[in-house]
C-alpha cells in the first residue's frame, strides 16, 4: 500500500511501484469504483472491451466511427 496526495484538482499520481505491477501506461483508461468508504481503480485493456465501443477504444475517433456505422446503415434500405 502506498500514501499518495490529492492535488488541488482533485488528481493523484499512481506511485511508479504500483504503476509497473499493472503496467499503467501514460493516457491509458481505468475504472474508478467506490466501494462502501474505499476507491478501487482498475486496469481496462482495450482487447477486453467488446461491442459497438471496442473501435473506439482501439483509438479510433468516436465522430468518425460514428459516421462509419450511419454510412453502413444508409446502405442497407429497407
């Protein structure tokens, strides 16, 4: 376990510790949960996501994959 301090804007560092362990990255995305008193954070690697938003979180942009998916559908008229 290891302290760490809330700065003004409400962010932590992850201590390099506990960031090599999960092998956290720079602009990697994570789950926050609060569980009862306490803050859980959690790994979320892009191959675990499934569905519409895996693209997306493969990198690619949301506007554009949005525009994808209504050009698909445009082509199949009912």
């Amino acid at each position: 376990m290891s302290l760490v301090t809330v700065g003004s804007r409400y962010q932590i560092v992850i201590p390099k510790k506990e960031r090599r362990v999960l092998r956290i990255r720079p602009r990697e995305k994570l789950n926050v949960v609060v569980e009862g008193d306490s803050l859980r954070i959690y790994d979320v690697s892009p191959s675990s996501l499934r569905g519409i938003g895996s693209k997306i979180a493969d990198g690619m942009d949301a506007t554009a994959y949005v525009k994808s998916l209504r050009r698909e559908w445009d082509g199949h008229v009912r």
